[in-house]
C-alpha cells in the first residue's frame, strides 16, 4: 500500500500543480525542488522510484539512472514506462532526421534514447518489459517500454 508519494521538478509551477492536484486526503504528497541528476535526498530513502516520460528529456540519462538506483533501498523496485528509440530501423532513421526539430518545439524531448538498454546499462536487472507503438501516435514519437528493475 502505498501511504505517501515525493516527486522532484526544477519548475516552481510544475511543483506547485502537483501538490495542489486531487488526491486521497489520506495519502501524503511532497514535490521537492530538483532534478533527477542530483534528487535532493538521502541514500537508500524509497522503496521504489517510478520514472515516467523523464529519460527523454533529463540532460544525462546515466546520471539519472544512477541518482535513481543511489535513493533506492536494497532490492527496491524501479518501475519506469519511457519513450524512445524504437526497435524498427526506417522508423528510428527517421527518428534521427526528426530529432533536432523535435527538441526545441518538444521541451528538450529525445527521441533516439534506448530506454531499455540504458536501464540496464546503469546497473539495474529488469525483470519485466514490455514495449509497443503506442496506437493514434506517429510512430516516430510512439515507441514506449514500461516495467519493472530492481538493482
């Protein structure tokens, strides 16, 4: 059960909208001031880390990955669902040729980064993926994996 939620943004208003955001009067929210590169919090502090459509956009994808894996407890559970490059070689082509474009309209959103792969990279075991273009979405921006690591 789940009994109280803190997040991180750099951006006041984003802070500030989370906070005021409906809820269960019974569960605690908090929304510190950060990024995911240097998350404000001590070593080992959550029992998961859940990372949504952040990886396509943080500045050092690694670093965050590895600010995650530092907060979290031993065996916590890292359950991530991200955009990214996809598996299919004419739809990442064009994913390259979009990207630059696509950062300044999209607030510095990526489209080529392999969620997956980095995951695994930074030192977590991911126990559960699974992936898809996600329907009504141009497939140049669709691919997404969700799931679940742990460290």
């Amino acid at each position: 059960a789940v009994d109280s939620v803190t997040g991180v943004d750099p951006a006041p208003e984003l802070r500030a909208l989370a906070e005021a955001a409906p809820r269960d009067p019974r569960l605690t929210v908090s929304v510190a001031n950060g990024t995911a590169e240097a998350l404000p919090f001590d070593n080992a502090a959550f029992d998961t880390v859940v990372c949504t459509f952040t990886l396509c956009s943080v500045h050092n994808p690694a670093k965050a990955l590895a600010e995650a894996r530092r907060v979290l407890k031993p065996g916590g559970r890292f359950l991530f669902c991200e955009h990214g490059l996809a598996p299919d070689a004419g739809v990442a082509k064009w994913q390259r040729r979009v990207e630059p474009i696509w950062k300044r309209l999209a607030g510095g959103c990526c489209l080529t980064r392999p969620i997956s792969a980095a995951i695994r990279d930074s030192g977590f075991h991911v126990e559960r993926v699974q992936t898809m273009y996600v329907p009504g979405t141009p497939r140049i921006a669709g691919w997404s994996e969700w799931g679940e690591a742990r460290a």
